[in-house]
C-alpha cells in the first residue's frame, strides 16, 4: 500500500467519527433523557424525530471534520492535493 494514501484514510475515519460519534451521543442523552422523565412522570417519550434531529445535526459535522482534516495537513505540512 502507497504511502500516500494515509491521508485520505486520515479524512475517511475523521468523518465517519465524528459523525458516527455526534450522532450516538445525541441518541444517547435523548434516551436518558427520555428515561428521567419517565421516572419522574411516568411517560416515555422517545419518538422517531429524535432520531431524525440527531441525524441532521450531526452532518454538520462532515464539512467540520474535512476542514480540521485540511487544518491538520497544513499544520504537518502534508501537500493534500499536489505532488
């Protein structure tokens, strides 16, 4: 495997972290939220658009992790798109 191609793995986990790990936490603190309501009032609420409001906030993050990717190639002194 060429040497070069580490950065892009770099990008490749960048985004699917940060995305991957954005997106479980939302889910997460929802359900917890949604478990301390209930044992306060007795009402599970936990519905579908949770899980559609954690989906959309966490594709913020793909354009974030590409430019904390470039950020990082420009620190090391990583040439991204030329020779």
């Amino acid at each position: 495997m060429k040497r070069k191609m580490n950065k892009y793995y770099g990008l490749f986990f960048l985004c699917t972290a940060m995305y991957l790990g954005l997106f479980l936490t939302i889910i997460v603190i929802s359900f917890v939220y949604a478990l301390y309501i209930y044992v306060s009032y007795d009402c599970f609420l936990y519905e579908k658009e949770y899980i559609i409001l954690a989906l959309k906030i966490s594709l913020l993050t793909i354009p974030a992790s590409i430019f904390m990717w470039c950020l990082e190639c420009r620190r090391l002194g990583i040439k991204i798109f030329s020779k």
